[in-house]
C-alpha cells in the first residue's frame, strides 16, 4: 500500500504565496488559450511551494492512489462574482482567471493541459455548475439526477492521464464520488475477459454537437457521431494484472451479448459501486483525479440558479502530448 498522503494542507504563508503568483501571472497572459502562458507554466510552477511540488510529484510517480487533494487555496469570492448561468459568452479573461491559472499550474507538473473541440466549446478550462434545463443530463451541468461513476472520456483513446477539479464554491457540500476499487478482488475468470477487447464505451453526451458551437469543426463531430455507431471494442482493464487500470462508463456502454463478458462488466460495476466514498470539496481545494486508477461521479442535488450554487473548475492532463499529434493543428496546440 502506498505511503503518500492522501491530502496536503497549504499554510497560511503558503496559501498567500500561492494566491500573490496567480495574481500576478493573471496581469502578465490573456486568458487559459493564451499559448505563451501554456509554454511558461511548467517553469512558473516551479514558483509554487516546494512541499506542495513534491506532494504532487509523489503522487504521480508512485502510482498507486487513485486521488489526492490540495487544500487551503484562497478563494476571493468578491472578485470571481456568482455562480454563472452558463459557461458560454463569458468574458476574456474572466473574474476568475487567476483560479483558472492556479488549476493549470498544478496541472503543469503532471504533464500537459489538453482540451476538446467537441466540449464546451473547445475552451481549455472548462467550468462546472448546474445550467438550468439540463438538470437530469448526465454531464457536470447536470443537478438533479447522480453523475453516475465513470473514468473521463472512457471512450476515447487519447482520454487524460490526470483530472483536476478545483472548487470555488459549494456552499451545500454537494459530493464528488469516488471510486478506487481493489480490481485484484475480482474472480480470476473476470479479470481475464475485463483484460480482452470485449466492451463497447460510446462518448458520452457533453461531446454532442447540440451542446456546442460546431462551426469549424464539423470533422470532429463526425467522428464522435460515428464512434457512437461504430463497433470498436475495447478492454475495461488494461496494464499490470497485479494492478490494472481501469476505463470504464457504465451509462454509456452497451451491455455485452456474450454472456461471460456481461457478468465480468456487472462484477467490475458492482466493485465500483461498493468502493465509493464521499469527498465534499471546500472552496480553495483542487481534487487531482488518477484517471487511469479513479472512477469518479457526483451526488444529486438541488439546484437554486441564484449565482450561489456549486462551481468547479476542470481542466485534463495528458503525460504525452505526442500522441495526439495528428488531431490537433500544430505540436503545440492544446485541442484534439
């Protein structure tokens, strides 16, 4: 079992350290798109606290925790303003772009931030908080129903490595669930098909073009409405079998015809289900997600769309920007 922490507490001369380097790179780049600020993070990053470096640096190389959290950011809520309404036609930068760098910077020493043209809009940061008329969608601007458990973007070959959320606001200790399941658990007999290309992950909702503006990348949601028709089967298990990683979307996958693949992906959902704990982010806390370890949800709630509802911040991770080369415009653009 690993040693690492679970959770590092800033002190107080650490949150103000940390929340003075916001400010001040928030004067000197545009917005998170900004393309110099995405070339400087790893080196402004060295500027943050040296504990909370190293806490996150053992965290990504041990490998073993499927999450941690950074607690004790300074939030000013004066200056970030209410909840929005809506993530789209915000202003550039916003209130809250030092928050937005903040999320970047700790991301900038796991690897390197990606985004998607077929969410949100293709912004970078993305935003999380309730929009009214999409309370039962199973996507981060949902409310009523739970986020059922999944890995981010289980359907997708390029998914992130790592998932960062940072809270600004949750007044009501709405709950990100999570899931680190001992897959060695499982019958022997399941590991060996959960390892086999037997399973069917569609894209999940929040990459459909009716939530998005398609103009310009018309291409990408072609493909994502193809992966939603194709019959490209992956493993749900995947790596070491002594400690598996794990891709999986239970909402978004289609129960399988074989009848031994179908109780092996029951076995897994129910591990799932049966491992999932309670973590009410607080403001000022960033939740850094092991996507390849961690499957994660959230609890149903109540939302009032009066600018004091839950807001999160979350931007993906990948550990090799490469891969993606041939989808994105340039080697160093950030979009697939």
């Amino acid at each position: 079992m690993s040693t690492h922490k679970r959770i590092y507490d800033l002190s107080p001369a650490e949150a103000a350290e940390v929340e003075n380097l916001t400010l001040r790179i928030a004067k000197e780049y545009s917005s998170p798109e900004d393309e110099q600020l995405l070339r400087d993070l790893p080196l402004l990053a060295t500027e943050l606290p040296l504990g909370q470096r190293r806490f996150l640096r053992d965290f990504a190389l041990e490998d073993e925790l499927g999450y941690c959290v950074v607690r004790g950011h300074t939030i000013d809520h004066e200056r970030i303003g209410p909840t929005p309404q809506h993530w789209r036609g915000r202003p550039i930068p916003t209130p809250e772009f030092p928050e937005e760098i903040l999320l970047l910077l700790h991301g900038s020493l796991l690897g390197e931030p990606f985004g998607w043209k077929t969410q949100q809009d293709a912004r970078l940061v993305h935003d999380i908080f309730p929009i009214k008329g999409f309370e039962t969608e199973q996507m981060g601007i949902g409310s009523t129903d739970t986020l059922t458990l999944h890995t981010e973007d289980a359907f997708h070959p390029w998914r992130a490595d790592y998932l960062l959320l940072e809270c600004l606001r949750n007044p009501d200790e709405v709950a990100t669930i999570v899931s680190e399941p001992d897959l060695r658990s499982l019958d022997p007999e399941h590991l060996e098909i959960l390892h086999e290309a037997n399973f069917l992950i569609r894209p999940d909702d929040s990459h459909l073009a009716k939530h998005n503006v398609t103009k310009g990348v018309d291409a990408e949601f072609s493909e994502i409405a193809e992966m939603k028709a194709d019959d490209n089967r992956v493993a749900v298990l995947y790596g070491s079998r002594e400690h598996p990683y794990i891709r999986i979307d239970p909402y978004f996958m289609e129960t399988p015809k074989d009848p031994a693949a179908r109780r092996a992906l029951e076995a897994v959902s129910d591990l799932l289900e049966s491992s999932c704990l309670d973590v009410a982010l607080e403001p000022g806390d960033i939740l850094v997600i092991n996507n390849h370890r961690l499957a994660h949800g959230r609890q149903a709630f109540q939302a009032r769309y009066d600018g004091t509802d839950r807001w999160l911040k979350r931007v993906s991770i990948t550990t090799d920007l490469r891969k993606s080369h041939e989808r994105r415009a340039s080697a160093t653009a950030r979009l697939i």
